[in-house]
C-alpha cells in the first residue's frame, strides 16, 4: 500500500510539474507573442489614441522600388506589370514552407540598396523571406507570435518595413533584417479592438503613411498609421458605415485621394492626411460581405478613374472635376446573375479591361475596353472561382492567373499560352517579376516559374 500511495504521489507530482514547465511556457510565449488586449477603453473606442501628428521620422518613404511591393503591384492595383512575364511553363524552383498560403506575395528589396526579396504570407511569425533565385528560406520568424496571415498580401516599404495584417486583429510593423540575417523583429502592431481580422492588405502612401482597415463585426474601421519604429495612429475612423473585408484601399494617381469600398456596395473618398470624407456613392444596397469576396477598387493611372466589382457587374466612377463637387457612375459591364467577380486588371498602353466572374466553379473571364465593349472572353479555362484571385498582366498585355489548382497563361489575345497543374489550392493572386511568375498554395508550396 505504501509503494501505492508513493507510485500515486509521484505520478501526480510529475503531472504538476509538468503541469507547472507548461504553464510556464504558455507565460513565456504570451510574452513575447500576442500582443496585449484591448483595454474596456479601447474596446469602446476603437480610434482613442489616434494622433494626427506624427512622430518625426528620417526617410526613406513609400513601397519599395521592386519588381512586386504591394498588392497587385501598385497603390492603384492595376495588377499590371512593367517586366514581362514567364512564356512558358518551366518549374525553376519549388520550396515548402509551414502553414498555408492564402494570398499574394511580395518581391521587392527588404532594405535599401539590397537585392529582391520574395516576401510570403504563411505562418505565425507571420512572413517567412525566401531567396526568389533559388527558393531558399532566408528567414521564417520573427520575435513574436500570433494568428496567420488570411487575405491579406505584404507590402514592403519605408525603408525596411514589411506591413501585413493577421487573424489576431493586428497588423504587424516587422523590421525586416539585413540580408543574411536568420529572423526579424516586431515594431509594432496595430489592433483594432472590434474583433476586426486585419484580412486587408495594406498600402503606403508616398509619405510613408500605412492605410489600413478592417471589417470591425461589419461595421468598418479605417486608420492611417504614421511610419517609423513607434506605433501610432495619425487617424482613425469607426464606424465608416460598412465593413472593409479582403478590399486593398487604393489611392489616386497624385496620392491626394484614398478610395475604399465600404459595406459591399459603397465606394468612399476620404482625405489621406486627415481621414475627412470627401464624398460616397451608393453603387448598391449595403450587405453582409462574403469571407472570400474582394472588392478592391482599381484606379486608372492616368485618367483617375475607378472601377469597383460588384454583384451586379463592373462599374466605373468618374471622381469629381473640382472640390466639393460629387462623382458620377455607370455601370460599365453588366454580369449574369448569382456570379461574383474578382477585382479587374488594367492593360493600360492597351486600354484593356480584365476580369473573371464565377458561379460555383464555372467561370468565364472578359477582356473590355474602357467603353465597356467585349474584346474577347473565354469560359473554357476550366473548373476554378475568380473570388480573391485578380488577374495580373505582364508589359505585353499576357494575362496570368492561379485557377483552382492550376497557373494559366494567355496572350494578349485570350489565346492559350501555357499551363501547369500544382500541388494545393491557388486561393492568390500570382506575382510577376522580369521574365519570372511567383505564387503559393494552401499546401504551404512556392513555385517560381520561368527561365524560358
């Protein structure tokens, strides 16, 4: 009996001191990885600490100069490249990575003068850095942990900042290291105190401003974050009327104007440097917005315009000719009902128009001009949804896209050019660089396409 009662007390003191290293370790992780909650003051209002002077911070500001920095390439998401892309379907290299990947990458220098760095969204870290020469990982954490990345896509800038937002209702200022470096540090994170998913994928404005938002229990939160190593917020708006999901904002071709969709049916304009509205319009009813729908506005670089996907089709907003004055809109490309579209592409030297619509996972993709007028369209490219998956088009107006399980490659005519078949779902955009493609997969794989 006694060998009993001392075998007991034994197991049970191993079970509490096992107990007691867990409890220990969750401490230590905690520490070091979410980072705090919302106080009952900050959960009543989301903007309070919002200061509309910013700290003073030395330069460099803005998206890096690389081949891919920001989602769908530019702060007015054209998704069109200046290089040309891969003409055929050569694997140059693959990697694993650990988790999935849920959007677009990055490729543009993590520091000043360094070479590209492709950036990932995967992980808890949550960006792993790879060499996009060779597919090695340069580094896959950071000094704290929190929830992945979903549809939110990198954007790499001020500097040495890679921005990117995250499940935890953070978005997260990293310090991206020197090249050679095993792991990076956090600044800084933002969270927005409405159980709001940062599934936004940031942009920075020429002054180093970072524009975020989220969907806030569909009630919508807007900040504009200073730049530099101290987290503040120089504005912040909530309720904006609607939630923010998936949509990328945009900014106009001279900076001045920022443009979201708001509530799955507004387009706002608000002041960059003061978050003030400058004017809303109702393109449709206001509605609950899918988890994959994304409904990113794309700005015309050169004549200003806006195109928004809708449930009901493409439209295209005329902003104001002077201040104070309202914008006009059209309905520019109608789409059949019960489809849902992903954000269009622009050709711009070709005055061309790309974007897919689906129905389940049938789905059909339009070549426009700016007059609304079908070029050409296709409904053969096989099973796959157009939902967080814009096109992306390379300098000769080839078109790329990630459908289901498959790359595709068009020219600029919808003729087929190539396709290849990869492991896990496509559920982001591809990205483009000089003669090269780059995407990543549920199954936690980045394949580099090229050398042809």
């Amino acid at each position: 009996m006694q060998q009993g009662i001392g075998w007991g007390l034994s197991r049970w003191g191993h079970a509490l001191l096992g107990a007691l290293v867990a409890l220990a370790s969750l401490v230590e992780a905690q520490s070091v990885g979410a980072a705090p909650r919302c106080s009952r003051e900050e959960q009543n209002n989301v903007c309070i600490d919002a200061n509309p002077n910013c700290p003073a911070t030395p330069g460099p500001f803005g998206i890096a100069a690389g081949s891919w920095p920001v989602y769908q390439q530019n702060v007015q998401h054209t998704g069109q490249s200046p290089f040309n892309g891969p003409t055929c379907s050569n694997l140059v290299w693959e990697t694993k990575l650990k988790g999935q990947v849920l959007s677009a990458l990055a490729l543009a220098p993590g520091n000043t003068g360094e070479p590209e760095t492709l950036f990932v969204p995967v992980g808890k870290a949550p960006i792993c850095a790879v060499d996009p020469n060779t597919g090695a990982e340069l580094w896959c954490k950071t000094n704290e942990i929190g929830k992945r990345p979903d549809r939110s896509a990198p954007v790499i800038g001020n500097g040495s900042y890679a921005f990117i937002g995250t499940r935890d209702n953070d978005m997260w200022a990293i310090n991206v290291p020197p090249l050679g470096s095993s792991s990076a540090t956090v600044a800084w994170r933002q969270k927005v105190c409405t159980d709001g998913d940062i599934t936004v994928p940031p942009i920075i404005g020429n002054d180093g401003l970072i524009y975020m938002a989220s969907d806030s229990l569909s009630a919508g939160t807007l900040i504009a974050m200073c730049p530099g190593p101290v987290r503040q917020p120089k504005w912040c708006l909530n309720p904006v009327g609607g939630g923010i999901r998936n949509a990328s904002p945009a900014l106009s071709p001279s900076g001045n104007v920022l443009y979201v969709v708001i509530g799955g049916g507004a387009l706002g304009a608000f002041d960059p440097q003061t978050g003030a509205e400058l004017w809303r319009v109702q393109l449709e009813p206001k509605r609950s917005i899918g988890r994959n729908e994304n409904l990113a506005p794309v700005v015309h670089p050169t004549t200003g315009q806006i195109y928004v996907g809708l449930r009901k089709g493409l439209y295209v907003v005329n902003p104001p000719v002077s201040p104070g004055g309202q914008p006009t809109s059209t309905l520019l490309f109608a789409i059949p009902k019960g489809y849902r579209m992903a954000p269009p592409a622009l050709d711009v030297p070709r005055n061309t128009i790309v974007f897919g619509v689906s129905k389940g996972l049938k789905n059909t993709i339009y070549a426009i001009g700016l007059n609304g007028a079908v070029k050409w369209q296709r409904s053969d490219l096989g099973r796959g949804r157009f939902q967080n998956n814009p096109p992306v088009i390379d300098a000769s107006g080839r078109i790329y896209l990630a459908l289901r399980r498959t790359l595709i490659a068009l020219d600029v005519n919808g003729g087929d050019l190539w396709r290849r078949d990869v492991q896990g779902q496509l559920n982001g955009s591809p990205i483009l660089a000089a003669g090269r493609l780059y995407v990543g997969t549920t199954a936690g794989r980045v394949y580099a396409i090229g050398g042809c």
